[in-house]
C-alpha cells in the first residue's frame, strides 16, 4: 500500500509541475525511437509495474501493444492484472473515491503524458526523460525529495529503489549582486538496483513507451504522409505536362 501511495503522489507531482516545464535547467535529449520494439516492451513493463497502480490510461487498450510485438498470451501473462481483461484500457488499480478522500483528486490519466509537457526546452519526451532522473535527497522537503526540473516538487521519487538515493551538490554563487545556488553534480548516498546507465536506459524505455502511447500510430502516419508527399509531386509533374501539352498550340 505504500509503495501505490508514493507512485500516486508523485503521479499529482508531475500533474501539478506542468507549469515547471516552461523554464528552469536545461532538459536532456530523451532518447526516443518509437520504432525500437525492445525499448517499447521494456517501457511497458515499467509503465505496468510503476505507473498503473495509481494512473490511468483510459485511452489505450492492452490489446494494442500487439502493436510493439506482443502476443495475447505474452500480454495476459505479464502485463494484465487478475481482474483485467485483454481487450479493456489500461485503468489504475487505486479506487478513484480512495483517491479522491485521500489526495483531493484522482491521479491523472498518463495517454497523452508526453505529448502535453512540451516546451521552450524541448519536447515532452525530452522533460519526462530529464525529471525522472534529477531527483534528489532533500531533508527539508516533507516528502524527503526534491527536483532539479521542478525545484520544491511535492513529490517523492517514485523509482528511487531503481536509481537509489542521491544528494545533488550546489555552490552559492554571487550574480548581479545576487546569491543563487548552482548545481555541480551528484553524491550517491545509497545504491540502487540498477546503475546509473542502466538507470537511464529504464527511464530511456519507460519514456519511449509513453511518446507512442499518445498516438500508436504516429509512425505509420509519418510513413503514409512521405508516400503522400511523392504522389503529389508525381501528379504535379503529370499536371504541368498536361498543362503544357493543351495549350501549346494556343496563341
């Protein structure tokens, strides 16, 4: 119960930072390929594990990640839990009216997540990608955590057993007259279950996974729209012989 309670407060975290994504630190490249199937089956898994339990994505539905290269099977197995069934979306396991008494809201449905935290930065990959990697160890925070994207966040690190415990190092410095703390860099307090890269690469998927989940056709509209494209400059070529071939004997 806990472990749902966390994921649900830092899901309202990244709810409520939206406005965090137009300024601050620089946003990290999110390595997005929504054509890497590997990447997008391991995304899924984590968006299961980590972000089901209290989010919704009403949606999409299980059976569309056959699109990403699973079966039926392989998603009843890994992916569903008891209660789901194959053809239904992907709803949050916490009681909305539980949600509601405890937080004052319910969590907010993560389908289109990435496609609406884009900004002067980047894109919404690009700040998803970079917030769930700059959390750090703040005593002074009621949750215990802070954020380098969103500084203040009210939220803990929902995969801090993944990436560990971190402290983020700054300097004050003086500007214009001005003391500001600038950050130089991490400490690990305590390690976690993965590596730092292997961190990334997780946080990597699990983003991935989210940019094709706010449209799962977005590839095959990129690929139709370049056939399009090359038909219209084939029927224009076709045009202007047309057009040069009615009026040449006009004078």
């Amino acid at each position: 119960m806990k472990k749902v309670l966390f994921s649900l407060i830092a899901a309202l975290g990244i709810a409520t930072g939206a406005h965090a994504a137009g300024g601050g630190m620089a946003w990290d490249k999110a390595p997005v390929n929504t054509t890497d199937k590997a990447s997008l089956q391991n995304g899924a898994k984590l968006f299961v594990n980590y972000c089901l339990s209290c989010h919704s994505a009403a949606f999409m539905r299980y059976n569309r990640l056959k699109d990403i290269g699973l079966t039926d099977q392989e998603i009843k197995d890994n992916l569903l839990f008891t209660t789901d069934k194959i053809g239904e979306t992907m709803k949050a396991a916490i009681d909305p009216k539980q949600a509601s008494e405890w937080f004052g809201a319910n969590p907010p449905d993560l389908t289109v997540i990435a496609r609406s935290r884009a900004g002067h930065n980047g894109t919404g990959a690009d700040y998803l990608y970079t917030f769930l990697r700059t959390f750090y160890r703040d005593e002074t925070k009621a949750t215990g955590w802070n954020n380098l994207v969103f500084p203040s966040v009210g939220m803990p690190h929902a995969l801090w057993q993944l990436q560990g415990e971190r402290r983020a190092i700054f300097e004050e410095v003086e500007s214009h007259g001005q003391k500001e703390h600038v950050f130089k860099g991490w400490e690990q307090l305590t390690p976690g279950a993965m590596t730092q890269q292997q961190y990334d690469q997780a946080v990597g998927d699990l983003v991935n996974y989210l940019q094709w989940m706010g449209e799962p056709a977005q590839d095959k509209r990129k690929s139709l729209g370049v056939w399009v494209l090359l038909y219209l400059a084939l029927f224009t070529v076709i045009a202007w012989r047309l057009n040069a071939a009615f009026w040449k004997d006009v004078k």
